[in-house]
C-alpha cells in the first residue's frame, strides 16, 4: 500500500507464520543442567548452534569456626540458598518456553538436584515432554550439543515412525488418506484432523497454500523427515474427522 510517497510492506500472511512456528516449534528443545552450584540453560533447534541463554554458579557458604575441628557444620540459610538457585534457574527455563515453546525440555546433573528442579518449573511447562541427557553441568557447549542431537535423533526416529504406521494403518480401515489429491480434497473440505507429510515434498508454493488451509480449518500438522515408509505411501497424508 502507497502512503505519503512510500512503499509500506505488507505483513505476512498470519497462516504462515503460525505454520513457520508450528513446524519449528516440533524440534526445538530447552536443555538445562544444574546441580547445587551451577546452572546453565541453552535452547537448540534442528539445524541452528545451541545458544547459552544462562550461567551461574553459587557462592559456596561460608563453614563456621567450629568446622576447623573437622565437623562440616552447614549454615542453617545453605537450604535456602540452594533454594533460590534452583528457582532462578527455573524461572529463566519458564520464561524462555513461554517466548518460544519448546516441544522438550532435557535435563542433565545429578537426579537428586534435578528433582528439586522439577519441582520449581512453572505449570506452563507441564505439558512439555521431558528427558535427561548424560552429561555434567559443567560440560562444554560442543559435548551438550552432541549430547541433545544424539537424544533428539533416537527420539523422533521412534516417534516418526509411530506417526507414520498410525497413519497407513488408519487409511487401511477407512479413517485416513494418502496421496496428494486426496489429501487436498480432505484439508480443503475441512475433513482432515492432522495433515501428515514429508520435509521434502512437493513444490513450495503447493505446500504452503495446503498448509494455510489446514490451519484455517484446525487440522494440525506434522512434518517428517526422511520416512521410506511415508515415501513410498505417497509422503502425504492426512487423518479424517469423525463423522457427527
């Protein structure tokens, strides 16, 4: 639109930047490692670096005299202080998935410290699947890396391939379709539920016009990436609503 001798940009269609925040928001992952002194938390996304949001360390308390003679006698307020370093960590955790939801949040540290974590995350994360990865909290950013990718592999392998088998096994009983036609006659009828298809399909134009549909009309979306299984089924697909 031309106002006052300027050009102004119009702002993107809002179906595809929902779309764009649904996909990616499928593969990004919140990692927190901490035990009683350090606490660090970094997000990481599929083919972007993992970036370091977080990093404290604890002030050790002070011993009092008396632990000269050999007794570890701990200050009544170290509780507490262990206390508000776990809720400061948590309290970034929260507002990070809040800003970007995050599909996982994965733990590294020891179990008894990661308990206590658990226990301060706000409810906003409870709906987040949770797993831990083997690494200490004071591990180096390339050894995280590692570590989440590696999780991140395994898991969605088992859940792509979950998603998939539902997904031939539904067309063979009548509930879902596959191919691109059908699947457009679904999504642009408004029949389909969740719209099933591969990374790579299609041209892009093609794709972004079907996935808008489907977000106008509810139907969620799952990209998979490199299934031979959804490939050879046609590597699109959609599960039907129930009839009323």
């Amino acid at each position: 639109m031309q106002r006052g001798g300027r050009l102004r940009a119009e702002p993107p269609a809002p179906g595809i930047r929902e779309l764009v925040e649904t996909i990616s928001s499928q593969h990004r992952v919140i990692v927190v490692l901490a035990d009683r002194r350090h606490g660090r938390v970094f997000t990481w996304s599929e083919g972007t670096r993992m970036i370091e949001h977080l990093r404290v360390e604890a002030q050790d308390e002070p011993r009092r005299p008396e632990a000269a003679a050999g007794l570890a006698m701990i200050s009544p307020h170290r509780d507490e202080s262990e206390r508000r370093h776990f809720v400061h960590i948590a309290r970034r955790v929260t507002r990070i998935h809040r800003a970007t939801p995050a599909a996982y949040i994965l733990f590294g540290g020891p179990e008894e410290d990661l308990a206590v974590l658990r226990l301060e995350l706000s409810s906003s994360t409870r709906k987040v699947r949770l797993g831990t990865i083997d690494v200490p909290a004071n591990a180096k950013k390339g050894e995280v890396a590692r570590a989440v990718a590696e999780f991140m592999q395994a898991e969605q392998h088992d859940f792509q391939r979950q998603v998939v088998d539902d997904l031939i096994a539904a067309r063979e009983d009548g509930t879902a379709v596959m191919g691109l036609r059908p699947t457009t006659d679904a999504v642009s009828a408004g029949r389909a539920m969740l719209l099933v298809a591969d990374a790579g399909y299609g041209k892009r134009s093609q794709v972004e016009a079907l996935f808008r549909r489907a977000l106008e009309t509810g139907c969620r979306i799952q990209v998979i990436r490199g299934d031979p299984a959804l490939h050879l089924a046609g590597s699109i697909g959609a599960h039907l609503r129930l009839p009323r």
